[in-house]
C-alpha cells in the first residue's frame, strides 16, 4: 500500500516540476519601463499603451497553449505571427494595435540590448 506522505511528496513533487518548466511570465512577457525607453530614445514609446498590449497578451495568449516568451521569435517573425493569432484571439483593430505595439517594441529593445531585468520601476 502506498502511505499517504509518500502520495504528498508525489503531488509536490510534479508542482514543482510544473512550475520550473514554465518560463516566468516576467521573463516571458518584459514589462514595459525605462529599460524600453532608454534603448528607443527616438521611438519614445506611448508606455501605458504597452502597458495595456501587454495585458491583452496576458488575457488572451495563454488560452491555446503557454504564452510563447517574446525573446523566442524575431521582430520578422513577429511581424507575421500576431496579426494571424490577434485573429485567433477575435482582437479587435485597436486591441490588435496595442497587442502588435508592446510585442514589437519590446523585441525591438531587446535586439537593441535593453536589460528588463536591470529595470528599476
Ligand atoms: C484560438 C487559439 C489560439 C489563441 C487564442 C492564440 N493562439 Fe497562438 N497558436 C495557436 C495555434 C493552433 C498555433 C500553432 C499553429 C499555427 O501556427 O497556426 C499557434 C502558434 C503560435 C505561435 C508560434 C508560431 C510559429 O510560427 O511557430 C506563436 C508565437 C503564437 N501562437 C502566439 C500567440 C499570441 C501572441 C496570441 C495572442 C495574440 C495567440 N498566440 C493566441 C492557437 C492560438
């Protein structure tokens, strides 16, 4: 017979491989902040609005499968990737805008070598 603390170590034990599989949504998803702006000086991105694209992604990227990190595909791909999946999603023209806005602006300032983490907000 298997003892009740040895089914408890099983469970916690696939927890915590849940979890360390999955890239942090930090991680996945930058916020947008300084470290974006400091990076676009010329672009000076519209902030809140990222901050909004970003939500969305949150919203309604993970309904399908794990919302993919953005550091995964390049500007190009991305460029051809969120207008087919905003479709997916039913985003709305604006919605689309600020989902397509935070995705390439962060890839952007990634490629540009912006440091999210370094970010202090
Ligand atoms: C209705 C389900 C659904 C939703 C919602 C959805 N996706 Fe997808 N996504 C898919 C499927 C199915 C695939 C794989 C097949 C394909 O590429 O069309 C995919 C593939 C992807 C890929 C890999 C593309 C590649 O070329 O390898 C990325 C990146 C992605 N989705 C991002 C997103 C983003 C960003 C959103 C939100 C705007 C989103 N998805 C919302 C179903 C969905």
């Amino acid at each position: 017979m298997i003892s009740s603390s040895r089914i408890i170590t099983l469970i916690v034990a696939s927890i915590v491989v849940t979890v360390a599989g999955c890239v942090s949504l930090e991680t996945a998803l930058p916020p947008p902040g300084r470290w974006v702006t400091q990076v676009l000086p010329e672009v000076d991105p519209d902030l809140p609005a990222l901050e909004r694209g970003r939500s969305l992604v949150i919203q309604h990227c993970g309904r399908c499968h794990a919302v993919e990190p953005i550091a995964r595909y390049s500007l190009q791909q991305w460029r051809k990737i969120v207008p087919d999946m905003a479709a997916e999603s039913y985003l709305n023209a604006a919605q689309t805008q600020e989902v397509l806005a935070y995705i390439l602006t962060t890839r952007d300032a990634l490629d540009r070598g912006g440091k999210p983490q370094a970010d202090t907000r």
